[in-house]
C-alpha cells in the first residue's frame, strides 16, 4: 500500500510570509499528527487530527494550525513566517486496526529567509 | 504526563561489534513504547514497538529491545551492527491510541558505526 506522501519536499519562504504543507495519509488511517524536527528542539509535537477533529495539540503559537479533509488528507499552515521556523514537518497517520504502527512521510523540509 | 530520555546522544562503535541504545520513561499510566530510525534526509521508520505481551520485542534486521517495568526502560540492542545501522534512533511513548495518542519522542541517539 502507499506510503505517507508529504508536498512540497523542500520549500523556501521569506519571514513575514505564509506557508501550506500538505499530507496525505495511508488510505484507510484516520489520524494523522504532525510534528516538527529541529537539531535544537528535537521532535515537538505539534496537533493531531482525527475524522476532522483537532483531537490533540501541542504547546505551539496561534500562528500554527491545520486542518482536516473528509479524505483523511490533512494541511498544516504557518503564518507570519519566522526565521526559527525553519525545520523538517514530519507527518504520521495510523489507524487502530493497523496494529497501532504510526507511520511518518518524508517529512517537508521548511526553510525561512 | 510522559516524557522520554535518551541516555546517550551519541554512540560511536566498531562493525560488528554489539551496541545498545538507553531509553528510559515516565508515565502514570499504561504506556505503548516505541523505537524509530531516521536516515539522513529522511522520515522517521518504525524499527519495533512493545505493546503489550511478552516484554522482549524484534525488528526484522536484527534489534530487540526489552520492556522492563520497574527500571522504566526500554534499551535498544543489536549483536553486531554492520555499517548500514548508521542513523539516528529515537525513543518514544505514547499513553495509546484514543485521547491521549501523541507520541513523545526522546531527543535521539546518533549510532555511527566505523568500519
């Protein structure tokens, strides 16, 4: 079966500027969570969403947020831009009847200028 | 809450030499525990998971990990690593699948394996 897809894979953005990341789960997931990666913070959760519903969230600004389609597909946007927002948007979907397996795309690579 | 430590953040050993990765946690429930690996420029791989059942838990490609409750651990190991083991290994927990289902990860360890 086909993977988490992440898009874009790599996205330079200028500071003050908006940005959408997208991600598509496994077919069949519900949820799907999404995190940050930096070398200083390490793994930060961000939100999670399940049939539609922010179900989770992380200790992050207003600036982030996201959303969740009907198809399980799910986006995340930042606005007003800040440099320390550069990092790598990882995505995970899993699903109950998949034996509990969180499963991460390649992540989108953010990088803010 | 829960949180993850990761004893080490970096691990250099010889190929084919045996190798364990530290993970310790603290939950006030019922935990699920989990290893992931990350290859450069890559998304985080499922290596193993404990859930529940017997506490000594494998991955295809030769790691084991083993869930000990009373020392609140759940350390990686390998026999002998070959070169390919190279990558950064995190620890992480999660209370389970409904409410509480985020995961918290362990600020990684990085296993360099030298030929």
């Amino acid at each position: 079966k086909a993977g988490v897809t992440q898009t874009p894979r790599y996205l330079i953005k200028t500071r003050g500027q908006q940005v959408t990341l997208s991600c598509s789960p496994i077919s069949g997931h519900r949820s799907v969570s999404w995190y940050q990666q930096t070398p200083g913070q390490g793994l930060q959760f961000l939100f999670e969403y399940f049939s539609e519903t922010q179900r989770n969230k992380g200790n992050f600004p207003g600036r982030f947020s996201g959303r969740q389609f009907s198809n399980s597909r799910s986006e995340m946007n930042v606005s007003t831009l800040e440099l320390g927002d550069s990092a790598l948007y990882l995505c995970a979907s899993s699903s109950a009847t998949d034996n509990y397996g969180y499963t991460f795309g390649s992540g989108t690579r953010l990088t803010v200028v | 809450a829960q949180s993850v430590t990761q004893l080490d953040s970096q691990v250099p050993v010889f190929e084919e030499a045996p190798v364990e990765l530290r993970c310790n946690y603290s939950s006030s429930v019922s935990v699920y525990l989990f290893w992931y690996v990350q290859y450069p420029n890559q998304g985080l791989q499922l290596l193993l998971k404990y859930l529940s059942g017997s506490t000594l838990v494998e991955s295809i490609n030769g790691f084991e990990a083993e869930f000990n409750k009373s020392q609140t651990s759940f350390h990686l190991r390998k026999p002998s690593v070959h070169i390919s083991d190279t990558a950064e290994y995190f620890c992480a927990v999660s209370g389970g699948y409904s409410s509480a289902s985020k995961i918290i990860f362990g600020s990684g360890t990085r296993l360099s394996i030298r030929p």
